[in-house]
C-alpha cells in the first residue's frame, strides 16, 4: 500500500530530526515530538480511517511504554520516551517491533562506542556490575549515582539510534515488499 511507504518515511524524518537536535543540543525537543505524534496520528486517520489510527496509536503505546520504563529506572531521557513513541505512531503497530529492535541494537553500539572512547572500558564495567546488583536489591527505583538525571553521567544520545532503529525499519519495509 502506498500510504504505508509514506508514514515509514514521515518517521524516517521525525527520527532524523530528532536524532540530530539530540546530538548537536543534548535535546530533544517537545515542539518536534507532540507535532510529529499529531502529524502522525493525524495522517494516518486521514488516509486510513480508524484502522490506520487504531494502528499509529498501538505504535505510540508500544513504542512509549518500553521507553517509558526505562525513563522510570533512570536509564533514558524523557525526550527519547517522546520521539520513540512519535516516531511509534507513525510505522504503527506492523513495524514497530522491529523499529524497537533495531533502535536497541544500535543504542548499545552507540553506548559500547561512547564508553570506549569516553569513558574507559573498567569503569563501565564497574558501572554495569553496580547497576545489576543495585536492580536486584533495589528494583525500578533509580540509582542515585548512576542515571540520566546526574550531572556529570555520560549520557549517549539515544536519538541518533532511534534515527538508525527507524532507518533499519523503513530500509526492511520496502525491501521485503
């Protein structure tokens, strides 16, 4: 269906756009994530009536939920938990698995780089090991060194992989078709 390579690539362009700003500002604007959710939404009632929102609003909760647990451990930015689920309504409920998937896989190449080049691979390793035992012992409650919210933490600019998640996506999509 053609409507469909048309949302693959709305958010093939909300996620560079995201990813971008994320990487040259640290940020992830709301103005570009609740735009891109209501253009999405939007579109997709449009060109595709209740099927096509029923399906970008799994995309949203799919995708925004995932993150949004992350958010709640202290792991991810609350601007990533919005361009994921944005960019979640537009490849809707068929691909946001893989977008998922995809976005992860390249989240931990970007961290596992980050970590090499910035930070030292024994005290990342540290870092991981505090973290498991803190997870075990503590659950979903935030680590008070070792989050996002910490001045000072390295924080990798997931955007940039959820422009490669979404990439991968749009790339799998027409391929396969």
């Amino acid at each position: 269906m053609i409507s469909e390579t048309y949302f693959l690539f709305g958010a093939a362009s909300l996620a560079t756009l995201g990813g971008a700003n994320d990487l040259r500002n640290a940020r992830i604007p709301n103005r570009l994530t609740y735009s891109g959710l209501l253009l999405a939404l939007g579109f997709r009632f449009g060109l595709l009536g209740w099927p096509g929102l029923k399906s970008g609003t799994a995309g949203m909760l799919i995708a925004g939920l995932v993150f949004f647990i992350l958010f709640v451990i202290g792991a991810m930015g609350g601007g990533d938990v919005k361009l994921m689920a944005s960019v979640g309504a537009w490849v809707g409920s068929e691909h946001v698995l893989i977008m998922l998937l995809a976005a992860a896989l390249a989240g931990g190449v970007l961290a596992i780089v980050f970590v090499l080049f910035r930070r030292g691979l024994y005290t990342a390793i540290l870092n991981v090991l505090e973290l498991i035992r803190f997870r075990l012992t503590s659950g979903f409650n935030p680590h008070p060194l070792l989050n996002v919210r910490e001045v000072g933490t390295l924080r990798v600019p997931f955007g940039v992989a959820i422009a490669i998640g979404t990439f991968f996506c749009v790339g799998n999509a027409i391929w396969w078709r």
